[in-house]
C-alpha cells in the first residue's frame, strides 16, 4: 500500500523556502530512515545547556492573566449587548478564548506550567474539564501519540473516525463516510465546525465508559457543573433562538480552531508502519511539521507551530521552543535529516491534498465522467 505525503523537502532531504515540492513515500520501514546514533542526546545537551529546559512561571502567569481579562471584556460585551444578533460576535471570542485556554491545559498536561507534577495534573484536569473534555480520556489518547507520531496502528490520532488517514482505512468505509470519503480532503474543514461537540461527546462517553476511569466522578462533576454555569446564563438572558446560535457558533469556533491548530502538526507526513523500528530523533522530527510565522504563530497555535521541538522536548515551555528550533534544525542540516516548515496556508493545502489523495482508496474505480455521462453497463 502506497501513501503519498505532500512535503515541503527536495529529493535531498533539504528544506526550501517559499515553495511545495512532492516527496512520495510507501508505508515506511526501519530501511527507510536510517537511525542517527546519539543525535538526540547531542540535541538534548544543548537544549539543556542553553537553559531551554527551565519553567517560565512568567509567561503563564502573564498568559492567564491575559485570559481572564479578555473572558471577563466579553462578560461585560454579553451584558451590555442584551437581545442582539450581535452576540454571535461574543460567541465567536468565546470558543476562540476557549481554545486558548485547552492550550494551557495541553502544556498544563505536559507538566510545563506549574513546578510540580502533580500540581501540574490537578491544574490540566481542571483545565480540561473547563473547555468542556476529560482530561482522563484526553491525555491518554494525546500520550500514545506522543510515544508513537503516525505510526499505524499505535496514533490514535491516524484512527479512522468518518475521516480517513489511512488508505486501507478509506477502501474499507461503507454508505454515508464513503461518501465522504471520497472527497475528505474538501470536507476537513466544514467538518471540524463538529469537532467542538465531538470532543465534548468522546469525553462523556469515556466517563459513562464501564472501565476503569481514573478520576471519573471528579471530572464528570467539573463537567456538569461547567456546562452549568456556561450555559444556564446564555439561555436565561437571550432568546431561545439566539440562546441555540449563541452556543451553535461558540462550538463551531471552538472545534475548528482546535483542528485547525493540531491538523498541520502531521497530517500529510511520513506513515510509519507499525513493526518499525526507529531511534526517537527520526521518529519525532520526520512525522512532525512546523508552521513558520514567529512569535504571533506561537500564540496563535500554542506553540503547535514549533510541533518538531514540541515532540522532542514535550516539557519545554512555550518561549523557549523557537530559540530551540534554531539548535535542531542545525543538526538536522548536518545529519541530512529533513526538518519540515512551512507556513499555515501551504501546510492547509497539504493536508487537503493528502487527505483527498488517501480518499481515493474510497472511489469506485468506475466512477469517473465517462461512467456518469453514459452510465454503467
């Protein structure tokens, strides 16, 4: 089976600025990505050496506090605005306000924001939970990724779940996801205007699960009592019209902000296959794209952008993982080892592109313009 990654690399592994070129890849093996010997322990060393390794209690304090006030400017907004179509604006700040804060409780998960790792747990679970999610069922999934980027049947985030990452896993779909399938690349982005209320809905169903949940009570409480207080106001104030778009759009702006700032971290990257065996350097960093745009990308994704530095340095606070990509992508260039960048539309257009290529495993082999203006015999 064949899987075609769009990449922004030259057939030498080189990085080119400004431009895409095409580097097909079959399902990858050992063979294909030689080991590099000792070269994340060189990396580490000089990550560590150049102090990128401590907390920034600074950042997140200043971070939070931003948080707050712009929570509490579109509490007032609601207020004072009352019975208006112009709420909708309100709600669009909120999911956008609400993704910023899941981000916290990703590096919160981490183990970045706070000294401790404990307190660090307590603070995600309560993070999490405020975004409307299970920390439980969200930071198992998000650490099998962590160990395993892209390698089939070990990332969840490659499972098939009505889109398809995989080529098998598109030839295999039947009735309304086929159908969706076979142009998934076109219907990525509309879909994630659902993937708000999908978070939402996995989280509940891992909690009401008949598992083992680590924590369940706790969160299933935080979880009621957040939908609660955020929506029991929305539906008290405005009319139940406007109350219904009010949330549809918060959700909406929630769920593809969230996609939006994961989808350009590995869709469309090297697919690694399952029985490989691969040092962690060439695992983290040919599975992983960054987004170039600086400090005002890092804010935007939360630190997503650095995603390369992020996989292989996971505790390194947000600030510090742009002055690292500069030591990691110097060592790339001397071990040749191709160091993904590019900026947020082209790696958009990658991701559609592999996602439309991996539907055509979908397709019916006679559907095509001949068939559907004479019809099939």
């Amino acid at each position: 089976m064949t899987l075609t990654s769009t990449l922004a690399q030259d057939q030498q592994g080189q990085q080119p600025q400004g431009q895409l070129g095409e580097l097909r890849y079959t399902r990858a093996r050992a063979q294909d990505f030689p080991p590099i010997a000792k070269a994340y322990k060189e990396v580490s060393l000089e990550v560590r050496e150049a102090g990128l390794l401590k907390r920034a209690r600074w950042f997140y304090a200043l971070l939070g506090g931003g948080i707050l006030l712009g929570f509490a400017a579109l509490t007032a907004g609601f207020i004072l605005l009352g019975d208006s179509w112009f709420q909708l604006l309100i709600a669009f700040g909120v999911g956008f306000m609400l993704t910023q804060v899941a981000f916290i409780g990703h590096e919160a998960a981490h183990r970045i924001v706070l000294n401790t790792g404990p307190a660090n747990d307590r603070l995600a679970r309560v993070i999490i939970a405020s975004v409307g999610m299970s920390y439980s069922w969200w930071d198992s999934k998000h650490s099998r990724h962590h160990q395993n980027p892209n390698r089939v049947g070990k990332d969840p985030d490659i499972e098939v779940d009505t889109i398809a990452f995989l080529e098998e896993d598109a030839a295999q779909a039947r009735g309304f996801v086929r159908a969706i399938n076979k142009r998934q690349g076109w219907f990525f982005f509309p879909l994630l205007t659902l993937e708000g209320l999908n978070l939402h809905l996995h989280g509940i169903r891992h909690l009401c699960s008949r598992g083992p949940v680590k924590g369940r009570w706790a969160e299933l409480s935080m979880i009621t009592a957040r939908f609660i207080l955020f929506y029991a106001p929305i539906f008290m104030f405005l009319p139940l019209g406007k109350a219904f778009a009010f949330s549809a759009v918060q959700i909406a702006v929630f769920g593809v902000y969230m996609g939006a700032s994961f989808a350009p971290n590995h869709k469309g990257m090297p697919v690694i296959a399952h029985d490989a065996k691969l040092d962690f350097f060439t695992k983290q960093v040919r599975t992983s794209r960054n987004v170039s745009g600086g400090w005002w990308s890092t804010i935007l994704f939360g630190g997503l952008n650095y995603q390369a530095e992020h996989h292989l340095f996971p505790s390194m606070a947000r600030p510090y993982l742009g002055r690292a990509s500069k030591i990691v992508k110097e060592h790339c260039e001397r071990l040749n080892v191709p160091y993904t960048e590019t900026t947020i539309m082209q790696s958009y257009a990658i991701v559609i592109e592999y996602l439309n290529r991996v539907g055509l495993a979908a397709r019916d082999p006679f559907d095509c313009p001949a068939a559907a203006q004479f019809g099939r015999r």
